[in-house]
C-alpha cells in the first residue's frame, strides 16, 4: 500500500498530473524546480538527473498504469519530466533557452516523431509511457543542439 502511493505520487510528480486541464504540459513545467537545481553542475547532470526520473518513472508509471487499468493514464506526468530533463540539458542556459526548451519538448512530445510513437504503441506499461517522452526529448535536444550550432552567436 505505501509503494503504490509512492508510485502514484512521483507518476503525478506531486500533484502536476491531477490538473485538470493539460497534465502532462503542468508535468513538464513541474520539472523545472530539479532542473534548476541540477543545472549549475552541467548538462552531464542534467541528463543523470532525466536517467534517474526515467527508472524510477518506469516503475511508478508501471504501478499507476497497472492501478488505474489504463494503458497510459493521462495523470501519469512523470514521463513529461524525464523527457523535458533530455531536452533541457541540450538548451542554453537562461530563460530563452528555457523556454526554448519546453515549448520544443511539448512540440515533439505532441507530434510523437519516430521512435516516440512506435515506443509508445509498441512496448509495454511503464516503459512505453516513459520512453515515448525520452525519445520525444531527444529530438527536441537534436533540434537545440543544431540550432546551437549554426547559430551566428
């Protein structure tokens, strides 16, 4: 009983996913305060801190999938923070490369570009839910990454 009410607090991440209006964009915007936290140690950390979500999100997104009878529960948020972690640890430090960050990372999480949508059709429970939103922050950290490098500053 304790685990599935740890499980359901971090799938939640505290309470961004019970909003009842956009969960998952209230779930990648409560990934914030442990991106800031981790971010004045580098990108390294970042990505440590989004690989430390994303195991423990399997698990927790595997116990309230498993609860709720839902393949994808929509209050299961946690996948958004992994996901935006990956994203932002590829933008450049500031609130412009913040917000690049998210709205890029909302973007593919939306569209579900390959491989995001084949993981999430394709693997089961918890992985499928978290993966899709790894791979959602991937491509959003691609596209960070090669505007970074093409930009004339």
């Amino acid at each position: 009983m304790a685990r599935e009410r740890l499980a359901h607090v971090l799938a939640v991440w505290f309470g961004c996913g019970h909003v009842p209006i956009a969960p998952g964009t209230a779930g990648t915007l409560g990934a914030l305060p442990l991106y800031f936290a981790v971010r004045p140690w580098g990108a390294g950390a970042v990505l440590l801190a989004a690989a430390v979500v994303a195991a423990v999100g399997i698990w927790a997104a595997s116990v309230v999938a498993r609860k709720t009878g839902l393949e994808d529960p929509q209050i299961v948020v946690i996948d958004e923070v992994a996901g935006v972690l990956v994203t932002l640890a590829a933008a450049p430090e500031g609130w412009l490369g913040t917000i690049a960050g998210v709205v890029l990372f909302r973007v593919f999480d939306f569209s579900k570009p390959w491989p995001a949508w084949a993981a999430e059709r394709g693997l089961p429970g918890g992985l499928g839910i978290v993966l899709d939103d790894v791979f959602a922050g991937i491509w959003a950290a691609l596209v960070l990454l090669g505007t970074r490098a093409f930009s004339p500053c």
